[in-house]
C-alpha cells in the first residue's frame, strides 16, 4: 500500500494505492500488472483534466502514455479516439474505432450518446462515418 507522507486522517484520501494479490499464484508479475493498471488510469486522468483546461496537446501525450501501459484496455482507446475525432481527426481514427466497436459492440452504442449531449464534436456526416465502422 501507498500513502502520503503526512496523514490527513481521511484514509481515502492518504492512500494512494491499495494493491492485493493474495490469491494469485504469480503475485510479483500480478503487482507489477496492476502498478501499470494504476499508472495508465493516472494518465487517463490527467488527460482528463488537459481537456477540461482546452489543452490538448497535454491531453493527447497523457492519453498516449495510458494507452502504451495498458494497451489492451478498450476505454483508454476510446477516450482517445474520441479526443482526435474532436480536433478534426475523425477520418484518421476510423479504424480505431472499428477495432474497438468490433471488440465490444457497446462503445457504439455509447458513440451515439455521448454526440447526443456533445462531448464528441463531429458533424453527422462524420458521426454516421464512425457508427458505420462497425458493420465494415
């Protein structure tokens, strides 16, 4: 377990990161696992947090780096795509979604939800282009 150097009192807020592998018959090889788990959704969140500030080139770096430890992990994916489909970039990340819709028909459907209260800022056409890959 990780922690801060001062305790505040508010444990969840003092740890850091609480990682178990009791059951696991390779505990090293599982912890070395999760650290990159958490390091990748640290990276998610910064990502997050650049674009809640309009800096994407932040974003883009941190969503980048979450992705290279965690590259199986369709959200990181996702979140990235939609990100390069936001700044103009939606023909070049076609492909990526069709992986991703191929891989878990559910991203689809969130594809139209998340256009539906605009957090992924492309025109119909474009729209219609992405929710397209997945019958390719």
């Amino acid at each position: 377990m990780g922690v801060k150097d001062e305790a505040t009192g508010r444990i969840w807020e003092d740890r850091l990161i609480d990682l178990r592998v009791e059951d696991n018959p390779e505990p090293l090889v599982e912890l070395r696992r999760l650290l990159r788990v958490d390091q990748a959704y640290k990276h998610m969140k910064t990502g997050d947090l650049a674009i809640e500030k309009k800096d994407v080139t932040a974003a883009l770096r941190e969503y980048g780096l979450a992705e290279k430890l965690f590259p199986e992990n369709l959200e990181m994916k996702y979140w990235h795509a939609v990100l390069l489909a936001n700044i103009g970039k939606a023909d070049e990340v076609r492909s990526i979604f069709r992986e991703i819709f191929r891989r878990d028909p559910n991203w689809h459907i969130l594809t139209s939800r998340i256009y539906d209260i605009g957090l992924i800022n492309v025109d119909k056409k474009q729209l219609e282009l992405i929710l397209r890959e997945s019958k390719s």
